[in-house]
C-alpha cells in the first residue's frame, strides 16, 4: 500500500496546497467538495503532482520537504513545461 505526497492547484486563486493521504483519489474528492477544513472554499482543484511513498513516514518527510523554500525550488523545477505552458 503507498502513501501519496500531493499538489493541488486552487482555481479560484491559483495557490497551492501540499498534503499526504494514503487513498489519493478519495482525498482528492474530499477537496473537491470542501469537506477538507484547510481548503475549504477554495475549490475546485487541479491535481498538479503526486509521488507514491512506501510507508507514512516517508510521505510525511517529503510533505514537509516539499513546503520549504527549497521543496518549492525542486517543483517549480520539476513542473517548469506546467507553469510555462
């Protein structure tokens, strides 16, 4: 079973949210009708990255990795072809 790192990118204000979640595509559906209190009113979302880990701890890492300054600097990296179009 793995654990899922993920961005999300809000439609409304185009800002992002970084999360973990052992069943991706549930979580996913619970941003989209505002159940999740930290995006709550600001859906819908694009699904813009997912990495699958292999046990919590790890996912939970590279959460936190991935919200620093240069967590952000390896995503804007990774997706540079998605921010440019």
């Amino acid at each position: 079973m793995f654990h899922y790192v993920y961005i999300l990118q809000s439609k409304r204000d185009n800002k992002f949210y970084t999360g973990y979640t052992k069943n991706l595509k549930l979580r996913f559906e619970q941003h989209q009708k505002e159940i999740v209190e930290s995006t709550k009113n600001r859906g819908p979302f694009k699904l813009i990255y997912f990495e699958g880990c292999l046990n919590q701890q790890d996912a939970t890492r590279r959460e936190k990795y991935l919200k620093t300054f240069y967590g952000k600097m390896f995503l804007r990296k990774r997706l540079k072809s998605y921010f440019t179009g």
